[in-house]
C-alpha cells in the first residue's frame, strides 16, 4: 500500500511538493483558505494527478490533531507564523515531519521532545536554509572548513517598478527577513547586525547587476558547526534594500497597534496587505532563483575553494516558479529518502546533518538535476 503524505499549506511550495509526491505516494493537501485549496485543484487536475484537498486550520489543534492520525509522513509548508506551533505538536503525536516554514523559534529547542517522541524531524528543509545547509555539512565533513558564505534569491524575471521584486510566497514571512537581526559567524563568535545591512553591489553573468544585503538564514549552523567565519545574504535587484530599510525605520513594519482615530491597527499587517497588490506573481508571470555558495578551507592538505552556483527559472511545461521547484524538490528528494527508509535517523535532524552523509548528499543533488535545476560545482586549488 502506497504510503501516505500530509502537505500543509496549498500555496505555490506546497502545491509543488504535492504535485511532486504525488506520483508514488497517496496525498493530501491541507490549507485554511478555500480559495487556495481551489487553485490547487486546478494545478492536480491539469496534470491529471489524484491529490487529496482537505479544509482545515491547523491552529486549530483538535481538528489538526485528527488529520495528523492520518499520514506516514507530514510536511509543514505553512508560514512561518504557525509553523512552529504546528512542527512541536505533530512530534509530540508521534508524526515524522519535514519542515520548510522557517519560523522564527529556534527547531534545536525540540530536540529533546523529539527524541523522546522517537520521529525523525527534519527542519529547514528547504533551498536556504536547506540545501545550503547540506552543502555545508557535507564539507565540514570532509575538510577544514574556514569560511562559508551564501548568497541566496528568488526574482522576477522582469523588473517591475517601482520595488522591482514580488514575493513567491506570504509577504509577512519576506519582511521577517527584513525585520529579524541577521546572526553571522565571526573569528568564531557569533555576530548580531541589522537585516537590510552592509549592501553590495554583485554583477551575475546572464542576469546583471544584483545586490546583496544581511538576513538571518544561516540558523542551525550557528550552532552545529565550529567555522570560523559564515554569513549568509540576500540577493534582490539594486535599490530594494534602500526602499525596505524606509519603510522598516519609518515604522511600517512595527507589529505594536497603533490608534488611528477609533480604531487601532497593526502597521505590519496594513504594509504586508498593501504590498501583497505590489508583489503578487500574475499567471504565467516569471520568476528565477539564484544561489551562489562559497566554502574555503583546507583539504588532503592542500588549500582548497569550492563555488556552488545554483540557477533556476520559471517552468514554462508545468507553469510552475522556480522558487517553488527549488524549494519543493528539495523538501521532496528529502521525503523519498526518508519514506524509501534511507534516512536513519531519528530525533530532529538537520540539513547539515543530512548533508555529512555522501550518498544522502548526493541522491538530493542528483534529484534537483533530475528536475532541470542547474547546479554547477566547481573547485580551486591553491598550493602552500
């Protein structure tokens, strides 16, 4: 009997993830809004895939924890608002789970409750944090790292003024990076700066002229790995960082109520609301996806640096972002293996972990270029 898989969250990353598992596993797919689980629908039926679609709010934890009997395998694709409280209570009921909700809370607080829970929890599933981080962990595995850095986007294709950017998934989750202090490693010390912070300017061949700025992805890797310096930046077209640095120190971003005549109001939910007209993907509308990961260090004795560049674009066959197939096809190489049992281990696990291990490592890489997703890898050798 096909093992079963619950998806929560019907939006462009969880459709994917859907659509991805559905053709050797039985699916469904689970949102709040109806109006999601509509489009989804459409997106299942074009590809004539048999997906389940359920109408549930997953906050509310009697009738989640009833959907939860369900599945051999839950993946949380909801924003980042719920998705802590949603990723704790499926280990506390015994559920193996895939995150990709990049909360804000700390996932290593729930080791404990994993391990007692005996599930294998794999967090940050997703391209970055996800697939950096495993490419992070399977050089630390191998050499003496010295640095690694990330920078990491998702883009329209064409320009669209006045930001020049939309989103590809809740524009609350986008300002979070925005607004969340961006955590580095520095000599070995962990380092605090504003997100939206120390702008450069980085010309990329076949795309122009991008910049980069501080956000908060690189998470777990604070913690479990011993590198001396990572960082990890955002990529978006120049002049984005300016506007949302205006916006951010104006106080549009402050999630405080504030009075406006009788009504009080959250400022950060009136900007998310009128920047989602700004930022929403039109059908068809194209999106890329650019990584560029570097890692320095030392190797069979020798000095070595290895350039990771991954690029992705819109899917003109499946009319499916790139944003979406980065992250979706990422979360789902993952969920093969662990239904396949290739995945051992239990407790919560992350990226990087998964990524020490060669043949994981290299059956996800292989799976994402199975899809079309350019990965390039190369490497310098620097002699003594």
């Amino acid at each position: 009997m096909n093992k079963k898989v619950l998806v929560l969250g019907a939006g462009r990353v969880g459709t994917a993830i859907a659509l991805d598992l559905s053709d050797n596993y039985k699916v469904v797919v689970v949102d709040a809004h109806a109006e999601a689980l509509t489009e989804a629908r459409k997106v299942f039926k074009k590809a004539n895939r048999k997906v389940g679609v359920t109408l549930c709010d997953c906050t509310d934890i009697d009738s989640f924890k009833s959907l939860a009997k369900y599945p051999d395998l839950i993946i949380n694709a909801l924003p980042g608002a719920v998705g802590f409280f949603v990723l704790k209570n499926s280990i506390q009921w015994g559920k193996n789970i895939i995150d990709i909700s990049f909360a804000p809370e700390d996932p290593l607080t729930l080791k404990d409750v994993a391990k007692k829970a005996g599930v294998t929890a794999i967090v940050d599933c997703g391209i970055a944090p996800g697939l950096s981080n495993m490419i992070a962990g399977f050089h630390y595995g191998q050499m003496k790292m010295n640095s690694f850095s990330c920078r990491v986007g998702g883009l329209p294709k064409k320009k669209s003024p006045p930001f020049n950017y939309k989103a590809p998934f809740s524009p609350i989750d986008v300002l979070a990076e925005y607004i969340r202090p961006a955590r580095f490693m520095e000599q070995g010390r962990v380092v605090t700066k504003k997100a939206l912070s120390d702008i450069e300017n980085i010309v990329f061949e076949g795309i122009g002229e991008l910049e980069a700025f501080n956000t908060d992805g690189l998470r777990t890797l604070l913690k479990t790995l011993k590198v001396p310096f990572m960082w990890e930046k955002t990529l978006r077209y120049p002049g984005h960082a300016e506007q949302m640095k205006f916006l951010r120190n104006a106080g549009f971003f402050d999630s405080k109520s504030i009075k406006a005549g009788d009504t009080f109001f959250s400022p950060i939910e009136v900007t998310t609301r009128l920047l989602l007209s700004h930022w929403k993907y039109a059908p068809g509308e194209e999106d890329l996806t650019l990584m560029r990961i570097v890692v320095d260090g030392e190797e069979d004795s020798e000095k070595v640096l290895y350039t990771y560049t991954l690029y992705d674009e819109y899917d003109q066959k499946t009319k499916m972002s790139s944003m979406a197939r980065t992250t979706g096809f990422t979360c789902t190489a993952v969920a093969r293996l662990l239904l396949e049992g290739k995945i051992k281990q239990t407790g919560l696990v992350t990226p990087e972990e998964l990524g020490m291990d060669h043949q994981i490592f290299d059956e996800v890489v292989n799976y994402l270029r199975s899809k079309n997703i350019s990965l390039d890898i190369k490497k310098v050798t620097f002699k003594k």
